[in-house]
C-alpha cells in the first residue's frame, strides 16, 4: 500500500474529522469515492462523470486519492493504452461515509437547491 500524505494533525476535540476531511476534503474527492464504489472505472468514464472537472483537476484529485492508499490505478500494456481506477480496501472502508453524504445531499441539499431557485 502506498504512504498516507497527511501524518499529523492538530489534535484538539475534533481531530478524527480534521483527518477525515484532509484525505477526502475538496470539490471533487468524495464524487470521485462516489463513482468509484459501483467498481474500477476508466479515466475517460470519470471525465465524462464529472463533466465540469476539468483534466488536471481530476488528474490530481486521482493522484492525491492514490497518494492516500483509497484509489488503486491500474494501467493495462495496450495500445491505446487503458487505466482504471478502484478503490482499495482502505477507500472501501469509506462507503457508509460517502452513502451518508449522498443521503445528507438528498434530503438537504437538493431540496435547498430546489426551493431557492
């Protein structure tokens, strides 16, 4: 498994959520968890998810989420040459989180979004 980035935290009373939200902070971590919790999905297929995320963005939201042992790459020797990307058994452990925030959004979220337009 890969080295976790984030190794210390300031730990006052809230310092499990302080490291939770380091690893799966930011605009586009949790969808990228979302879309990865049906199985391995090709870069491609994740763009085409995530249609306003641009390239570099979703290269590096990749890059961190690897860097963090939740996402696995696995690139195929082919030509065009095809990478998926999965969730580890460490970003697994995350599902009831991001389920929880999925149903948060639904019952909260887009429903504020719904009544303030």
């Amino acid at each position: 498994m890969s080295r976790v980035r984030h190794t210390s935290l300031d730990c006052g009373p809230g310092c499990p959520v302080e490291g939770t939200l380091q690893v799966i902070g930011g605009k586009w971590k949790g969808v990228i968890l979302y879309h990865l919790l049906d199985g391995p999905v090709r870069f491609n297929q994740l763009r085409r998810l995530l249609q306003t995320c641009t390239q570099r963005m979703l290269t590096n939201q990749l890059r961190e989420l690897e860097a963090d042992g939740l996402v696995n790459r696995h690139i195929y020797a082919q030509v065009p040459p095809k990478v998926e990307y999965s969730l580890t058994p460490r970003g697994r452990t995350l599902e009831p989180v991001i389920l929880a925030l999925k149903a948060w959004g639904d019952a909260y979220a887009v429903a504020a979004a719904s009544t303030a337009a």
